[in-house]
C-alpha cells in the first residue's frame, strides 16, 4: 500500500457510497451520462450502420480527421484502432492548417460536435478547395450548414436530451466512425466488435457505477487513491496509449487537476530518466498504468521494468483492460477512467461539467481582431 502525508491532505468533500453528499455538485448530470453510456454506444451504432458512405469515400491514398478536444480524441482512437489494418496512414489534425499532402485522394474527416469549433471550420474549408473527399460529423451549426451547402457526406449525431458536452458524447464522436470504416472496408470486423462492447460496457457499469459501494467498486478506490495526488497514466502502444491520454483530459476537466500522460515504449527512452529525481518531488504523484491481455513480450518486459523502477519513487496502479477485440478493450479502460474522474470531481467538491477557463479563453479570443494587412 502507498504512504501518504496526512498534513499534506484535506478532506474529501464527498461519500462516493453517499449520493446526496455530491448531488448537488452534478447540475448537468455528468454522472448519468456515464451511467448510459452503454445506451449511448448502442444508438451511435445504429446511427453509423444508417448512414450511407458515398462510393466517392472508399479507397483513400490517406485519411486525416480534423478535430479539436473530445472530437480529436475521438479521432485518436480510429486512428490507433484501425492503424493495424489499414494500408495507408491516417493521422489527426489539431490546427487550422492541414498538410501539405491532402488532396483529392484524401479521405478528410471533419469532427467537431457543436459544429462550431473554428480550427476545425478553418481546416475543412482548406481541404475543400483542395478537392478532398470530405466526411462531416456533428450535432449541427457551421460545419453541417458548411456540408450541407456543399452536398458534402454529412453525419449528424444528436446533442443529447438534455445536451451534452463533447467529452460525455464520445460514443456518438467515434463509434459512428468505426461502423462507417467498416462499411468503407478500412476496418474489418467492426459490426461484431461493437455488438461486443455494448455487452461489455454495459456489465461494466454494473460494477462502477454510483449504486456500487466503493468496497467493491474499482473506479470509486481509485479516485479514492488519486484524490489530493498528481495522476500520472502510462499506456502501452497503440490503443491504450490513446486510453491514456483520454484518461489525462478527463481528470483535467471533469475533476479539474493537473495530470500527465505517455506511452511505451516511447517513455522508455525520455521520461524513464525523468524518474531519477529526489524522492521528494514524486511524492503527491500517483502511477496508472493501462495495459492489454496481448501485449508483445518486449513491451510487457518493459512495462514491468519500468514498474520497479518507479515505485522507488510513486506508488503504481496497473489496470488491465477488459474484453476480447480491440475496440471492447480500449472502451473497457476508457469507461473506467471516465467514473474515476467523475468520482474524483466529487471528493474535490467540482461540477465535472464546469469548464469556466476554457469558456473564457474563447471569449478572448472572440474579441480578437485579425491583423491588418498592408
């Protein structure tokens, strides 16, 4: 077990066992979002299997999503998950600007669930004049009116009743995109896949969801753990390096810390030497490391390795992600970072929902005018 410093600790604000110590720090309903997202992932399915792909989109040179925050995130993981059987590279774009190399053979999808994220309003209409093969997904707003005029392939998700943010609607953002790569032939398989992770996901809810007692409920221990530390995820290559880094951006925002994410082997040779430091300034840091049944023999040597090697400094966590295929093991470890940054908003005594600085630097931003010319 790990030592804590009890001084250098306040006191929870909440009883996870307790919903009325936290309700009211829930306005939006962030932990119910959660509880369905099982249903979420089942009506993004249907959603993706009615859409009708354009023959016009088969076959790409290369794919690029262009997306910002919970929508890039979603490109993350079609990126990592269809990256093994796809012939040609795929990556994900968080800028105004594309490369250089899209074209008219790039399929260039443009992910954005308000429909009015600016980078991504500002690359789509780059890849239209430059003729690419165009996908939109969104709730509504610019980007839909911007397919819509155009006769562009247009997904539309719904915002959710009541409306959601982008972060509670990543099965909406992503699982419609691996039904469409399926149709598409990008990626194989995915219909049975994504039948098993809605069965998944759903018997996982039943196990870390809020009617569970923190006694036997994983996520509700480890934000008991992390609560007053510094998270600090690993993730072995591929899909749960993306797993890792969607568990950083939901402790940031939903439970309003600073946490840190890498990857092996990548991490192996950087930040592995980061952990020679003075045990003093890795006290308050908590390792999580998210991992796979199958991973290759050379990552799983290094993972332990590199295990040893850090708890002479922090305490670690290794979290195994659940199910058979790809897609149901990297939602499995997703879910379960999910509830513990809701229940770590909880014990900080936030609204998850809260996203006060991000709102604010958009309203700079609004203000902003564009250089004069001449």
């Amino acid at each position: 077990m790990m030592k804590t410093d009890s001084r250098a600790r306040r006191s929870p604000a909440a009883d996870l066992d307790d919903p009325a110590s936290y309700r009211g720090l829930d306005p939006q309903g962030m932990l119910q979002f959660a509880v369905d997202f099982p249903d979420q992932v089942a009506h993004a399915a249907e959603i993706g299997a009615a859409f009708r792909a354009p023959a016009s989109l088969r076959g790409p040179a290369n794919i690029v999503l262009a997306g910002m925050g919970g929508s890039a995130v979603a490109g993350d993981f079609l990126a990592r998950l269809c990256g093994p059987k796809l012939a040609v590279p795929f990556i994900v774009s968080r800028d105004y600007r594309i490369p250089r190399f899209v074209g008219p053979d790039t399929l260039f999808i443009a992910s954005s669930h308000s429909g009015n994220t600016e980078e991504t309003l500002e690359a789509t209409r780059q890849a239209h004049r430059r003729k690419a093969r165009i996908l939109c997904i969104t709730t509504n707003g610019k980007l839909a009116e911007f397919a819509r005029r155009r006769k562009l392939p247009l997904l539309t998700i719904p915002p959710g009743d009541p409306p959601m943010p982008p972060r509670a609607s990543l099965g909406y953002s992503f699982i419609p995109l691996v039904s469409v790569f399926g149709a598409l032939g990008l990626y194989p398989g995915a219909k049975a896949q994504i039948r098993e992770t809605v069965s998944l996901l759903t018997s996982i809810e039943k196990r870390v969801g809020p009617r569970v007692p923190e006694r036997r409920n994983p996520a509700k221990r480890m934000a008991k753990t992390l609560f007053g530390k510094f998270p600090w995820v690993q993730g072995t290559a591929g899909i749960m390096g993306a797993a890792a880094y969607r568990w950083r951006c939901q402790f940031n925002e939903n439970s309003k810390v600073l946490a840190h994410s890498s990857e092996y082997p990548e991490l192996n040779h950087n930040e592995v030497v980061g952990w020679g430091l003075p045990a003093e300034m890795a006290r308050g840091i908590e390792v999580v490391i998210l991992s796979r049944p199958e991973e290759y023999y050379r990552v799983r040597a290094r993972v332990e390795i590199t295990r040893r090697m850090i708890a002479e400094k922090a305490p670690v966590h290794l979290v195994q992600a659940e199910g058979k295929s790809p897609l149901a093991q990297l939602m499995s470890a997703v879910y379960l970072g999910d509830f513990t940054s809701l229940y770590l908003a909880f014990l900080n005594g936030v609204d998850p929902a809260d996203i006060g600085p991000i709102n604010a630097l958009k309203s700079r931003l609004a203000r902003l005018k564009p250089p004069s010319r001449g």
